[in-house]
C-alpha cells in the first residue's frame, strides 16, 4: 500500500488548520458584533463649558448652556449707590432670570435661587420656577454699623444653580457654578462664574458640579473595567482568518 508523501500530508493538515481557523472566524464574528451591540455607548453625554466671568456692578452675563446662540439664563448684579446729603445709600440685588420656558431650582421656604452643593440631584423632583429669583441682597446707609442683607448666594463659594431648560421642547437639566463676594466696604456684591454644563439626554438628572457622563469631576474614579480586552483583542484577531493567527497567538501570550 503506497505511503502519502510529505507533500500531501502538509496539504491536509494545512487544510485542516484553515477549516478550523475559519469556524473560529465565524464564532469571533458572531461574538464581535454580539459585543458591538453590548458596548454601544449611550446617547446620553454631559456637557461642560468652562467659564471666567466675573460681574461686578451693574454687570449682566447669559448662560448659552447648549451653545446654540440663544441666552437660556441672565444672571444680573443690579447695584446702586445714591448720595443724600450726609448719607450714602447703597443697595446690590443678584438675581438669575430664566428664558422662555426654562426653570430655576429654588430654596424650600423662599423663593430664592438655591446655592446647591456639588454633588446635589438636579432632576425631575426638585422645586423650580420660571420667573426671576433671587440670589442675594444687600442695602443700608453708610452710616449704619451693621447693614440688612439676606439671600442663601452671600459669600456664597463655588455653589451651583440647579438649572432647568428645553431644547426642542424637550427637559434638560444643567448647574452653573458661581461664588459671590461682598465687598464690607462698600457693600457692595461680585458674582464669579467658572462654569456649566448641561445632560444631553431629556429628562434625565444631573449632579452640581457633573463634567462626565455617570461621573463627578471631585469624586470620579479611575475605571477598573479592563478584563474584557484581552477577549476582544482575541476574537478581532481570529476574525481575521490565516492573517490574525500571529495576532491571535501573541495576545494570548
């Protein structure tokens, strides 16, 4: 009985290897688009915009939240300072006017802009209006010992406004951050705003102070959620067929 020659003993072993690598390439194909579909990210982003505005007397700011040109929030220091004979009076209002339909978070008691702090919910279940509210105030006379002044946003340091807004009539919420400061000499107010941001998918809540999708910029974590790109890095290679064995083998290594 004739023996096979070397030569067609390497063609069926070859053939053999090509059968089996093709399978692999069919079960790495169907698992890839398997995980494809797993790993397709959300729609949902958040979106920062840093800020260095600082408004002093007088001075107006509006907030583009979505960055599509039109104002959604005016924050506003209306100050004055007016001189009666030996007196001076001064007074300075903060105050933060929604847009259209867009809302505010207000504080629980008054109808104050709540000064939130980071971290805080900002979402469906909060108390918000549409209409012009309150950060702080100042007034009195210079020659008062100890002036009136009130509001949750005096002295107020890196604090957020809870912001409610549509896009499209759509509910998206968002935080500026802002600090305020209150010159004692002359009693009067500075607002400072470093940024804001917003939650791209209606409807869905936001953290004072969120810059990232599910994360705090102050809390946020490396992500530890490496053990499946070995799998990947395997399957992509024998998805290849003959070319990705080099591959195959030294991710495996």
């Amino acid at each position: 009985m004739p023996r096979p020659s070397p030569s067609s003993t390497r063609s069926t072993d070859e053939n053999q290897v090509q059968h089996r690598l093709n399978l692999y390439a069919l079960a790495a194909g169907a698992a890839g688009v398997s995980m494809i579909a797993l790993a397709t990210p959300s729609e949902a982003e958040v979106i920062y915009t840093p800020a260095h505005a600082t408004l002093g007397c007088k001075g107006t700011y509006g907030i583009d939240l979505n960055q599509d040109g039109v104002t959604d929030f005016t924050l506003q220091n209306a100050c004055k300072v007016q001189h009666v004979g030996f007196y001076t009076f001064f007074s300075d209002l903060i105050s933060v006017t929604p847009a259209h339909e867009n809302k505010v978070v207000i504080t629980s008691g008054f109808n104050f802009a709540a000064a939130l702090s980071p971290g805080t919910k900002i979402g469906r279940n909060q108390r918000a209006q549409s209409k012009n509210a309150l950060m702080a105030r100042t007034y009195g006379y210079n020659n008062e010992s100890q002036p009136y002044y009130y509001g949750p946003w005096l002295k107020a340091s890196s604090r957020y406004l809870g912001l409610e807004f549509q896009i499209d009539g759509e509910t998206h919420y968002g935080w500026a951050r802002l600090s305020v400061k209150w010159n004692h000499r002359e009693h009067l107010l500075s607002v400072g705003l470093t940024g804001f941001a917003y939650e791209t998918e209606p409807n869905t809540p936001i953290l004072a102070g969120q810059t990232k999708d599910g994360q705090d910029a102050a809390s946020a974590e490396p992500s530890n959620g490496t053990a499946d790109r070995p799998v990947q890095n395997h399957l992509g290679a024998l998805a290849l067929g003959v070319t990705g064995v080099p591959v195959w083998r030294s991710a495996g290594k």
